[in-house]
C-alpha cells in the first residue's frame, strides 16, 4: 500500500486513507494528506499538488517559521490557516549526542498537546468539516507537529494504536531526504544529535503511553481538554471514513439538471487520476454542454447513497460507438466515462455501476457490453479485465474531440441471462 505520493521537493506528503476503524469501516483515500512544509511546491510539484483537488492547507508551524521560510503559494481553489500548536521552541539539531531520541521527542509532544489545545481544537473543526473538501496539514518535516497531528486524528476516528504508531514511522522513509534538505540550507552547522529527523516508532509509543498515563487514552485527552465532543468525532468520522456498510446504491436516469453534478465528477476524477500518474483525462475538457448533448442522443445513468442520498457516481451508455469501434450491428451497448465520487463512493461502486450497465443491455436485447480506454492506462485495463472484459484491439489514432487524438484498447464482454 503506497502512501507516499512522489514529489520533487516535498518527501513526507502521504495520504492517510486505507487504516481501518475498530468498526470495520476505512479512512477514504484522497480526503486528508499530511507532509513536511507545502512552501517547497514549485512548477510541476506545484501541478501535481493542484490535481490532488485539496480545499483546505493547515499550516503548523510558528508564524516567525512562515515569514523565514515561506508558506504554501496562494490560490483560489483552497483556503488557508495556520494554526502554530507548539508554544515552546526548541533547536533539535543542536540537541547533545547522548540525548535519547524516544524520550526526548515524546516528552515534546507532550508539551505540544497541553500548550497547543486552542490550536489543535481549531484543527480538528476544520478538517471535520464536510464542506472543506480534502484537506493536507504540515509542519516544517512534516514528522513532529503533524505527527502529532495525525494521530489525534486516526485515534478519534478509531484506528488501532498499533497503526498509528506505523503511520507515524513512515517518515523514517524520508529522513534521508529531509536532512538533506537542512544540511542545504544550513551548510555552517552541523547536525550535533543524531536523532534530529528520525521517527522511530518508540516516540510515538512512548507518547501515547504517556497519554494513557495522564489521561486514560489520547481520545480521551481530545475528550476532556480539547472538548471533542460526541458531535466534533462524529463530523470527522462522516466527512473521513468510508460509509457505513450496507447502504445500498440507488440508479435513475440523468437529466439536464444533472450537468452540473457530471462535469464536477469528470473533472475531480480527472484530477484524482493525474495525481497518480494515470495519463487518462484532464479536467475542464467537458462542459455542462457536453453532459446535455449525451443526454439527447445516449443515455446517462447516476448512482446515488439511497434513493435520495448523495450522487456515488455515473456513467454513459451509447447505443453505437462508430468512431472506436466503427459501423457494427445493434449487438452492443457501450460504456463511457465509469466515474465516482471517491468522498461519498462506497467500495467496489465502480464494479457496481458497470453491473447495472450490463444488465440494461442485456434488457435492451443486445449481449455485449464494450468500452475503451486509453492504451497507455495499464491501470485501467486490468481493472476491466478483472471485471471480465478481454482485450479485442487497440485503435491506434481515436479522435477524442477536445482530447485529440490518442491509441485506446477496446475491450468486450459477452453478457449472460444471469
């Protein structure tokens, strides 16, 4: 499970999705990052942090931390606050050599949650609310406020002590990396302890014990001295995890008051995939025009939580496709743009909606369900043959309109009265 997202500058930005809750239920992936200083991003790095479609930084650090060093660009896409939740500075590099790195660091966090509980308060409101969208919080190394940070987090939302011990030392993967990064920018001094950018998971044990200690658990500090209340844990939970078990889809046919709703789900797909390296779509290709004009020749199908729950996703169905497959006989049904709402989606609604794609061809008669992809989406191409679709051919040159041309693999498969 790859948690860190590449970047050029950045070495500690990883998603938080994927731990599971006590309840059984999963942290959505793509809904909160943590990282070292977003004053780093630059030219692609800056690109690649835009398509992760982020609403909302959470800056940690001291506000002297941010007129030395910068802060995240500024743009109209997310909001910004900086909510400095350390009070008393300290100089870990020029700690002594038989400083004990456990100990010392744990004992810091300590501080940090009693001094900081006006800020860390402050931080919990904002990534509990639904309306910020997927939110990132940072520090300098992105290891020791935020880590502090996130574990509050995983713990309110009930994930395991064992996994929020190995979250935290997923940074020992970028230690390397961020002292470098110091070594550059401060080349007269020497790193005088050697646990200045580690993370072993001692810290993280001995601060939660030291919690346990003081408080009963690190929920239960959250409870008492930053007043997260039965509602406060409950907002996290709605806005991070995944949906509850046993809520089932619904489908209707789209209209054109849906236009809107199909371009934002084109568009937060499209970032969600150039974030990841998957060179599929971009956003801003397809307007609300686009949406209507399918709605009058094909038709578009939306899945939603429950008949008046929240929209899970969509999808296209076309009756002909001569311009991938060329003229055919009225034997198929064709599947365009399989799209999710990755913060509302429940798991497998992707397999789901293809699903109910092939029984409505099957119900129209026709006994094949077709679609395409891009040829140079390896990713997606096995996500279609694990579904049962085999590979027919490749198109070298389908013209995608606004996308130009480009290679698609065509894949099929044969539908059953089942």
């Amino acid at each position: 499970m790859k948690r860190h997202i590449p970047f050029r500058r950045l070495h500690n930005f990883r998603d938080l999705g994927g731990y599971v809750t006590e309840d059984g239920r999963g942290v959505r992936w793509g809904q909160v990052y943590r990282s070292d200083s977003l004053s780093k991003l630059r030219d692609a790095d800056w690109d690649r942090f835009l398509a992760l479609g982020v609403r909302t930084v959470i800056d940690l650090r001291y506000p002297w931390e941010i007129e030395a060093k910068g802060r995240v660009p500024r743009h109209p896409s997310f909001a910004y606050h900086n909510l400095s939740i350390e009070h008393r500075p300290y100089d870990q590099p020029s700690l002594g050599p038989d400083v004990a790195t456990g100990p010392y660091l744990a004992e810091r966090y300590l501080e940090v949650a009693e001094d900081g509980v006006k800020e860390l308060r402050r931080a919990l409101e904002v990534i509990a609310d639904g309306g910020a969208g997927p939110v990132v919080f940072h520090c300098a190394s992105g290891k020791d406020r935020t880590g502090l940070l996130a574990a509050l987090v995983l713990a309110l939302l009930g994930v395991a002590e064992a996994d929020i011990v190995e979250d935290f030392a997923l940074t020992e993967l970028a230690s390397d990396r961020l002292l470098a990064d110091w070594r550059a920018a401060n080349p007269d001094r020497d790193r005088v302890w050697p646990g200045y950018g580690r993370a072993p998971a001692e810290v993280m044990r001995l601060f939660l014990a030291g919690m346990a200690e003081r408080y009963g658990s690190l929920r239960a500090y959250a409870t008492h001295l930053l007043g997260a209340d039965d509602e406060l844990v409950a907002a996290l939970r709605r806005n991070l995890l995944e949906p509850e078990a046993g809520r089932e889809l619904s489908f209707r046919r789209a209209d054109t008051s849906d236009a809107p709703v199909l371009v934002r789900l084109r568009d937060e797909a499209a970032r969600w995939q150039i974030a990841r390296g998957i060179a599929q779509w971009e956003p801003g290709e397809l307007g609300e025009e686009y949406f209507r004009a399918r709605l009058a020749d094909s038709e578009i199908w939306i899945a939603t939580l429950g008949p008046e729950g929240p929209v899970a996703g969509a999808w296209e169905l076309w009756w002909d496709d001569p311009a991938a497959w060329g003229p055919q006989p009225p034997t198929a049904g064709y599947v365009h743009r399989l799209m999710t709402d990755r913060l509302v989606a429940p798991a497998g609604t992707g397999r789901r909606m293809l699903a109910h794609a092939e029984r409505r061809i099957r119900a129209a008669g026709r006994d094949l369900c077709r679609l395409d992809c891009r040829a140079n989406n390896p990713r997606l191409r096995a996500y279609y043959a694990d579904a049962g679709y085999e590979d027919v051919g490749e198109l070298p040159a389908k013209d995608g309109g606004v996308a130009g041309r480009y290679a698609v693999t065509l894949l099929q498969k044969r539908l059953s009265d089942d």
